[in-house]
C-alpha cells in the first residue's frame, strides 16, 4: 500500500503548509513590531492580532459547511490567492509608505476571513493523505515548529536590514506557493451531507456531531477560558515587555525557543502512542505555563527561552493527541463542520484577549496580567484531567 505518511499527495500538503507556516510565523513577529514601531503600543498590536482572529472565530463555522460544498483542496486554494493579494498589499503599504492603523486593521481582518475558509479543510484532509493519522500529525507539527523556529529570527534579520515589508512580501510568496501545490493535489472522494440540504441544517448536523462528544466540547469550554486570560494577552503583552527589557532581537529569540521545544515535542509524538492520548496531552500542557511565567519574572533571556522552549515541547505533544483525536474519533463526512465548530470554539475569545490585553494591563500591570495567565494555565491543565470524559478517551483507529 507504499508509505504509511510519505505518499505523493502528504508531500505536496506537506510543502504546501511548511511554505505557508514559514511566512505565518514571521508575520506576528513583523506585526508586533510594525505596529509598535509605527507608535500604536500594545493596545495597537492587540487590535491589529484581533482583527485577525475575530472574523476567523466567527466565519469558520461557514468555512466548515464550504468545505463540504466545494470541497476543502478549491477552499484551502482560494484562500492561499486571497492572501497573495493582502499580504503583497501589507509588503507595498510598508515599503512604500506609513500604512494607518484602520489600513493594518482591513488587511487583517480579510486574512481572518481567508483563514477561516481555509482550516477546516486542513483537519480533513491529513487522513486522505496518510494511513497513519498520528504520525502525519506530528510531521506536520515538526515542520511547522521549524518555521516556527526559524520564522522570528529570520523576520528579526529581515526587519533590521530590510524593514518590515520584506516579510510581508515573503508571506505572500509563501502563500502562492501553497496555492500551487494544492491545485496538483489529488485526493480521494468522500462522503458529504447531501446539495439539497441548506446550510444551516449542515450547520446544526455539525453541532450535534460535536455536542455528542463531552472530551470534546468540554476542552472548548476550557480553551475559552484561555483565549481570554492565555492566549490572547500572550502576543500583545509579551512582544512589549521582552522588547523593553531586553531588544526586539530578544523577542525573535524568546520565539525561536518556543519553535525549538515545539519541534522536540512533535518528534516526541512521533514515537509515543499513548492508550489515553488526551490525558497525556493535558500532562504536557502544564510546561506551557512556564511561558508568560518566565515573562512576567523578567527573567534573564536564557532561562527564559529555556521556559519557552518547555513551554512549546508541552504545546506541540498536546497538538498532536488533540488533532489525532478529532480525525480519528469523527466521521469522515462529519469531519469538516466538526473541526468548523472545534476550531471557532477555540479560537472565539483570543480576539477578546487581545484587545482587552492592553487596557486591562494599564490597570493591573503587564507583569501581575502574565503572572495570572500562568496561573490559569495550571488551573486549566488540571481541569482537563479531572474532567472523565477527557482523560478516559481511549486511542482510536481512524473513523
């Protein structure tokens, strides 16, 4: 039957990601410090990382239900040509002139659009590109960890010889590279809800698929609370405080740690196969505290990207069982809108994050804000292994 992972059509998926995730790991860098050097502050990166997200959480529950439609391979491809246009159009407006908050703002929000038309295709497509689901995964998850990696750092150099148009410019390559090789993708058919049925009665099919999971939707509930407290002050409030203790090129290090033990963490998935791959996960999610932890303690940049590093292992392992999981344990024909909802759920309330990162961390502090985050990453970890219907979830063949 050839390769269990390494088949023509995993090569070029492969590809098309590694490119895309390239320029996607440099652009927060570039983002941050455009933003910030353009004199809008945190609050400036937050909204600019919100206008991003917020139309993400919001259309991809739409992206699911177009995936099914026209399949997920002519989705993923328009909205790598979309992305072409507005990342070009970031790369000209930084070139040529002092791009205006409300312009960042546009561009960013059509990526989110953009990307939410695009992921719920990404989830579906690993099985109908490798026979072995987990495996694909963490190879994935390698590859992007090594843009991850090597993406600040990269756009750290980029910025300070060339500015920060250069990476948008970068990006945009990325993405018509991405778009190249998923047209010469070929995949096999699968099951979808029938033309006839309207779209919000594929939506509510795809909400009882995901409601009838309690591991499931009761992760979401945990990762809502993140988005707010987590995930969303992380960028903003980080990029700031690294850059004013330390150096913009600091920064680019912090981040290229966290690529470091994200790469670490997906080898390490590659070669554990646990029976409960959810409670494994959870386990490893605790060292992703350490990261706004070694922030908010202004610790010296070596043990800091230690923490990072740790931080992005844990984060990395955790991937791997969640995304393994849900392709695994979902049907095929489902597979679309449920990752839709898994993903808005997920996502909803980083945008909420982000813009109150900075207004909330004038009252309290940056530092006391991140050292909260730290906390609510213990908190959270533990709730995931507490909660039965997660930690009892047992491997699964693919559905």
């Amino acid at each position: 039957m050839g390769s269990a992972v390494w088949s023509r059509s995993f090569t070029l998926f492969f590809t098309a990601r590694s490119v895309s995730m390239l320029g996607a790991a440099m652009v927060p860098f570039a983002t941050a410090i455009g933003v910030g050097g353009l004199g809008y502050g945190s609050t400036g990166v937050g909204l600019a990382l919100a206008a991003w997200m917020a139309p993400f959480a919001v259309l991809i529950l739409f992206g699911g239900v177009f995936a099914d439609k026209f399949t997920p391979r002519r989705m993923m491809i328009g909205a790598d040509t979309v992305r072409v246009v507005t990342q070009g159009t970031s790369a000209a407006l930084f070139i040529f002139g002092h791009p205006q908050l409300w312009q960042i703002l546009v561009i960013a929000a059509v990526n989110g659009v953009a990307a939410a038309m695009y992921q719920p295709g990404v989830s579906s497509t690993v099985p109908r590109v490798a026979r072995d689901v987990q495996k694909a995964n963490a190879t994935l998850r390698v590859s992007e960890a090594i843009m991850l990696l090597a993406g600040p750092g990269v756009a750290g150099a980029i910025v300070g010889f060339a500015g920060v148009g250069i990476v948008f410019a970068i990006d945009a390559a990325g993405f018509a590279t991405s778009a190249v090789c998923l047209l010469l993708l070929r995949l096999p058919a699968v099951a979808s809800p029938p033309a006839k049925e309207s779209m919000w009665r594929n939506l509510r099919g795809g909400w009882q698929e995901f409601r009838s999971r309690t591991w499931m939707w009761s992760v979401i509930l945990v990762w809502a609370v993140f988005g707010v407290t987590l995930f969303g002050p992380m960028i903003p409030l980080g990029s700031v405080l690294v850059t004013k203790q330390l150096s913009e090129a600091a920064y680019g290090l912090v981040m290229s740690a966290s690529g470091a033990g994200t790469v670490v963490g997906g080898l390490v998935a590659m070669r554990i196969r646990p029976g409960r791959p959810l409670m494994a996960g959870a386990i490893g999610l605790f060292g992703f505290a350490l990261e706004p932890l070694s922030i908010a303690g202004a610790l010296p940049l070596p043990v800091m990207m230690a923490a990072h590093a740790i931080g992005g292992a844990g984060w990395a392992f955790w991937s791997v069982m969640w995304a393994t999981s849900i392709q695994t344990q979902v049907p095929a024909e489902a597979l679309n809108r449920v990752t839709a909802y898994e993903v808005a759920g997920s996502t909803l309330f980083v945008p909420v994050g982000q813009v109150l990162a900075g207004p909330v961390a004038e009252v309290v502090g940056a530092q006391e804000l991140l050292t909260v985050s730290s906390i609510v990453a213990v908190a959270g970890c533990t709730t995931l292994l507490l909660v039965p219907a997660i930690r009892g979830l047992r491997r699964a063949a693919p559905a």
